[in-house]
C-alpha cells in the first residue's frame, strides 16, 4: 500500500537528495563552528559545571 502511494507522488526521488543535503550542509557548519570558536568561550564552558562560587546543595 505504502509503495503505491509513493509512487503515486511526482518527483518524490528528490527528498532523500534534500535531506542528504540538509545534513550535510549542517555538518559542515558545525565543523567550521568547532575550529573558529575562541578558547576562551570553550574555557569557560568546561568550567561552569566546576565554579566554586556557587553554592550546591547536598544531598546526605
């Protein structure tokens, strides 16, 4: 049923070619995003989960 109803829809070959696509091109950005982001914005990031400056609640 399924396989009818796709064959049924013109120019359906172009949606995987789009979401290949999609991927691609946002892979590619994050790549880029990763090499041109400065260290001290990564810096900062890995140390946010370690700043003493907050106080924590324990749990006993």
């Amino acid at each position: 049923m399924y396989k009818e109803v796709l064959r049924s829809i013109e120019n359906i070959e172009i949606y995987p070619v789009i979401s290949l696509l999609i991927f691609v091109i946002f892979f590619v950005i994050m790549f880029i995003w990763v090499l041109t982001v400065p260290k001290n914005y990564i810096d900062h990031m890995k140390s946010l989960p370690m700043e003493e400056d907050e106080i924590t609640k324990k749990e006993p």
